[in-house]
C-alpha cells in the first residue's frame, strides 16, 4: 500500500510538473537549462534540459532562421554553478523585438551562477613558514594562468600580505610635492628604519602603494638596507610622497594568517592556510575576463537588441596587471579594464534581480555604442574594482583654460556612432568594491550623456562612489544631461569596517568638465572620507561648467560637503550641508568668472568655518563665487567665516580664522542668516526640520528625507 501511494504521489508531480511547465509555455517559448543537463536532449523541459547556454542560444537561433518570432522566448536556468571555459557572447542574431524579448532567467526561486573560475579541490599537506598549510599542483588543471585575486569556499581569500591588516607609512625622508615643485616617479621610495623586519625575504612579492588617488602595484626586486629603500621593477605613476600608505603582499615569506594564500608562480602551485574549523576547501581560481559579451556594432548598425537578464548570478572573472609589464596601475578610477560583463553595441537590454559578485574587474560594462539600456535591482559587490564602466574612455589631449574657452576643437568622437547613451541604472546597490584595484569607483561614465542613475545604495569603496566625465579643464566634453536623484552614498574613503583613508582627492560624486543639464539631487551623503585631503561628499573638479546641484543631504565629511577645484557657472541650492573636519564649503582655484552660485542652502558646522580656501584661492579674495541667503549655524556656539587651508589641508584652531561678520564685509552672504535650523538630532543624521524652522526665511525648501537607495 506504501509503495502504491509513493507511486502515485510521483505521477501526479510529475503530472503537475509537466502542466507547470506548459503553463509557463503557454505564452512564450521556453527552453531549460541546468548544470546536469545533456545538450544531446531537446531542452524543452526540466527533465530534458540542456547543459550549456550555448545550446539554448542556438535553439533560438534556429526557431528564428525559420521565421519571425511570434512570441517572447525565455531561457530558464536551474539553480547551480555554469562553469564557463569562454565567455557566453550573443550577438545581433541573438536579439529579441520590442514585442518579443529573449530573457535569459533564474528557474522560479533557484540560484544559477555563471561562473568564469577554476576549481581547485585536490589538495595536500605541506609546511610553509613553519606552519602546517594546504597546497595543490596547478599545472594539473587545464587553461590555469597565474591569478591575482581567489575564492575559498565562497568568500574572497586574502592574497598573503604583511602587514596582515592596516599599512605602513613611507617616512618623511621620502619628500613630497609643493605648489612649486613637482618631482618625478622613481622605481624606489624610502621605508621606515622600525619597519625593516618586515622586509626580510620579500623579494618575490609586490608593494601596494597608495599615492593621491592612486594605487601602484610594484614588485619588489630588492631592499636597499644601506639607504633605506624599497627597490621595484616598475617606476611609481607619480612620484611617491612622506606619509603615503603601503603594504606588501604576494610573497612566500608573508602567508603566515589563516585565511591567506600564496602562489609560487614559477612551481604553479597554490598554498592556503585555512581559516580555524574550515574544511571540504575548495578554492576557485579565477579564469576569464568576461563571462558574458554582448557584441554588437553600431558603426554598421547591427544591434544586440531586446535582450533580458533575470535572477541570474556572474562570478569570478579575473584581470591582472602583469608583473612583467611596463605601468605599475591603471590611474585615476582604474578604467584600463573591461567589465565582467562587456556590451558594445547594445540597445535595450535589461538585467534585473541580478547579481554580480566575486568579480576580479568592474562587474559591468557599456562600452561604445550602448544606448536605452537598463541595469534594475541588482546586487553588485565583492568587486576586485568597481561596478560599473560606462561609455568611451576618451580623454582629450590637453586642458582648455579659461581664458581659451569658445576655441575650435576637434569633437571627442570621431564616429558619432560611438555615442553611448540613455542608459538607466536603478535600485541597485554596489558595495565592497576596490578589493585589489583599489582606486575603482562605484559607477564611471566617461564621454556618455543623459544617464539616468537612481535611487542605488554605494558604499564601500576606497575612492569615489560615483565618478561622471573625463575632459579636465574646459575643451570637448559628452558628459552632459545625466540626471544623478535619489542615490545614498556613504563610507567612501573609509568602509564600514574602519579600513581606509589611504586615497585622496575623492568624491561622494566626483565630476568633470562641461556638465551642461547634468542634475545631481535628492542624493543623501554620509561618511566621506580620505587620507590627507580630499574627503568631499560632492567634487566638481577641473573644469566643473553648468551642473545643479540641489536638495542633496551631505554630512560627516572628512574635508568639505563640497568644494569646486575649479570650474564655472554652477548652481548649488537648497542642500544641507553639514559637519566637516575643514569646513563647510571649499574651493581650491580662482579663475576670471563665476565660478559657482551657492543660495538657499543650510550650512552647519560643528565648530569648523563655513568656508576654506586652497592652493590658488585665498578667502580675502572678491568674487571668486556668489555665496547668498543661506542659513549658517555652528553647534558649538560661534560661527566662523572662512580660513585659507593649504598645504595644511585640515582647520587649524590656532592659525588666522577670518570672522563670520570680516566674510560678509569681503560682499559675501550679504542675505544669508545665522540661526539654529532645529535639526531633529544631527549629530546621528536625523535632519528632519521643524514647521517654523528659520531656514524657510532664506527660501529653503524642505527636502523630502529617507527616500534615497533603492526602493
């Protein structure tokens, strides 16, 4: 009797499964997938589902070389690693229509993982620095390639490095930079005397330095005791300053903490030491560069089209900057790469409910040719550099001064069809980025107009959280009409975790060049943070011209909520700007014109000025910029005006404070009121206002709080 129920209980789920099937077919054409699928089945089922993603592509091609498609085509993927030996690429021939899209997607709640990387599951005991460790023959496993970045067992494992947390400190024999004089890189810089024991044997590994807004990965060729030097093979991409932070990692002598690995490069085998209780380890080896291609080509107007992304996960994908190479790193944003994920010449696809994680590059990319695109709730984390990578790369030659301005250039594309575009990324939160390429960003656009980039959550990255433009000074730019609302960004520079302020000149969002129609609001900013200067929630650099800002929460920044390097024409109005180590507001340049408007803003310090000035703009001077009906306060009783901050780049209680009433004497805030807004508890980021809050004599306009980040 057991066994004749068992038995009809198996039909009728295979009956119910056969019915839920079609009902999922009933509308669509639907081919499955599955990680013990056969390509030799006909994938019209679970039960005979293909096993690769190719497989499935091709069935649609074949259904669409017969005729049109007459209905939307859905590829279902059951939970469950695909483990890739090259990138899955779709081309024009794979796109979908606007009535009929192709939609690549999770089978019901399942978790299928696209995945670029190697197993490693055989695995010996050795001694290693007099510690009992794991190490497996690499040369054992086909299309292995030396690797910079691992996963153990699902999380990301620590290349050896000493020191095994935190950073050393190049001494102040090392110089630095002035205004005056800009020294060279060199293939050295100095240590300090008490750090030399951990220099011993480290010949074989890299030193990680941090510079600016830059990191340099330099290996070691050998220690100069006598002067007090680390020796590399590679030059600095700037010269190296007293006080920059370094770490060493890579070498033999440096595994020494569980949860650490080494690879011997020249033996291709991999060493780990094992976290405390960890066993069945099994690490996977990074492999490809992309995991998924869409390659399409504008110039000829042949477009991946139509194409959609749903529940899917991407992992493991590499890039490495060769030891043997000539640059030590990428500079600014670490852009030299590709994404995970790589689209050129794609025109409405979508991915939503994605994730994108245990990535070695940035996670997604939309290249030349890109327009209408749309990236919605996706997690993008656990990143080796950013999240995303969006439009041309194209810096043009030179800086256009202001006094050059209207001067015929030749245009940034020379093929309009390059133009990347309109392109849409929404809910989506990007976090633990920078992992090895430290000065990655959460979201680049380069020469790419009206964008539209909301309500995502970023945080967690070394340097800037959103980075917009790439034309310094006041030449050729395509960075205009992108719309930046409803973002939270917060603990840039610093993460959550308290690593960090090792990178400076950084940004909540950091923009540059002509930024015409560009909107930056309703954004929240919190926790910015960088290592000598530059912690500002919002950073118009070189060139900033005709952007808006307004109705954007800043506060707890390292520096300034925001400061203009130089720039011209932009409006900032009605923000809350509050708690900074320097001050309020900063600008570093005085140019012939306006270079900002700031009016009907909330300014409130906690015992630091209003105001700073920098290295080419002194508070004494007149009409560097139009300050006017704002409200100032200062928790800590008086308010000051304004105090001129370089080279030390911090405010100095006991250097010259220019008075609030010796500001407003120079012609500045002639409007503007000092007053208690009557934040609800600012001190622990609750700014909601009063009813009556004098701040609405000076024309602010309540900001709506709490519905910034995804929704």
């Amino acid at each position: 009797m057991k066994r004749q129920l068992i038995f009809c209980l198996s039909v009728l789920l295979v009956v119910f499964q056969s019915c839920a099937d079609k009902t999922i077919s009933a509308n669509e054409i639907a081919f499955y997938v599955s990680p013990v699928g056969n390509d030799t089945q006909n994938g019209t089922s679970v039960e005979s589902a293909f096993a690769t993603l190719e497989k499935a592509r091709n069935a649609i091609r074949e259904i669409k070389r017969g005729s049109t498609l007459e209905k939307p085509v859905t590829v279902y993927l059951q939970g469950g690693t695909y483990q890739l030996s090259e990138p899955f690429v779709l081309t024009p021939e794979d796109s979908g229509t606007e009535e009929f899209p192709i939609t690549y997607s999770a089978y019901e709640n399942e978790k299928p993982i696209i995945s670029g990387g190697l197993k490693v599951s055989e695995w010996a005991k050795a001694e290693l620095n007099g510690r009992t460790v794991l190490v497996s023959d690499l040369s054992k496993i086909k299309k292995y390639v030396p690797f910079e970045q691992l996963w153990v067992n699902d999380h990301r494992a620590v290349q050896a490095r000493t020191p095994n947390s935190g950073y050393l400190k190049v001494p102040t024999t090392q110089g630095e930079d002035t205004k005056d004089v800009k020294r060279s890189s060199t293939y050295d810089f100095s240590y300090d005397q008490s750090d030399e024991h951990y220099l011993e044997d480290v010949d074989d590994g890299v030193a990680v330095v941090f510079n600016k807004w830059l990191e340099y990965h330099m290996p070691i060729d050998r220690i100069d005791r006598q002067n007090k030097k680390i020796i590399s093979t590679k030059k600095g991409g700037r010269a190296i300053e007293a006080d920059d932070d370094y770490y060493l990692e890579g070498g033999r002598i440096m595994l020494d903490n569980p949860g650490e690995w080494y690879l011997d490069r020249r033996e291709q085998k991999l060493y780990y030491f094992p976290l405390e209780g960890e066993t069945d380890i099994v690490a996977t080896i990074p492999s490809l560069i992309n995991v998924l291609r869409l390659q399409g080509d504008a110039a000829a107007d042949q477009l991946v089209e139509h194409v959609q992304f749903k529940g899917l996960t991407f992992s493991h994908t590499t890039w490495v900057l060769p030891r043997d190479a000539e640059e030590s790193g990428y500079g600014q944003a670490d852009i030299g790469m590709e994404g995970a994920l790589f689209l050129t010449g794609a025109k409405n696809c979508l991915f939503e409910g994605c994730e994108i994680t245990a990535i070695g590059n940035y996670g997604l990319e939309m290249s030349l040719g890109c327009s209408n695109n749309r990236v919605v709730r996706c997690n993008i984390h656990d990143l080796g550099a950013g999240g995303f990578l969006i439009g041309p790369k194209i810096r043009p030659k030179g800086k256009v001064a202001a006094e050059e301005i209207g001067t015929e250039l030749p245009p940034v594309l020379e093929k309009p069809t390059d133009a990347t575009h309109t392109n849409e990324i929404a809910d989506c939160r990007i976090y633990d980025g920078g992992r090895y390429f430290h000065c990655a960003v959460g979201i680049w656009i380069g020469q790419s107009p009206d964008n539209h980039i909301h309500h995502n959550e970023i945080y967690n990255f070394y340097y800037s959280g959103i980075s917009t433009g790439w034309t310094w000074g006041y030449g050729p730019a395509l960075a205009t009409g992108n719309i930046f609302e409803y973002n939270k960004i917060h603990h840039i520079g610093k993460l959550t975790n308290g690593d960090g302020s090792v990178l400076s000149d950084l940004g909540g969002i950091y923009t540059l060049g002509n930024q015409t129609g560009t909107i930056i609001r309703f954004n929240e900013f919190h926790d910015i943070w960088a290592g000598k200067y530059g912690g500002w929630a919002i950073y118009c650099d070189e060139g900033t011209t005709n952007i808006l800002i307004e109705n954007n929460l800043a506060y707890r920044c390292r520096h300034a909520c925001f400061n203009q390097h130089y720039g011209k024409d932009n409006l900032i109005r009605n923000n809350i700007f509050a708690f900074a180590d320097t001050s309020v507001i900063m600008m570093a340049k005085i140019q012939p014109h306006t270079a900002y408007i700031l009016k009907n803003n909330i300014l409130l310090s906690d015992g630091t000025p209003i105001y700073a000035g920098g290295y080419d703009y002194k508070v004494e001077q007149k009409n560097a910029f139009v300050a006017d009906s704002n409200l100032v306060w200062s928790t800590a009783g008086k308010v000051l005006g304004a105090q001129n901050r370089f080279p030390s780049r911090v405010y100095e209680p006991n250097e010259a404070v220019m008075g609030w009433e010796e500001w407003k004497a120079l012609g500045n805030d002639q409007h503007s009121i000092i007053a208690d807004p009557g934040f609800k508890d600012p001190s622990n980021g609750d700014f909601t206002l009063p009813d009556d809050s004098p701040a609405l004599k000076i024309g602010f306009k309540p900001i709506p709080l709490g519905q910034a980040g995804p929704r």
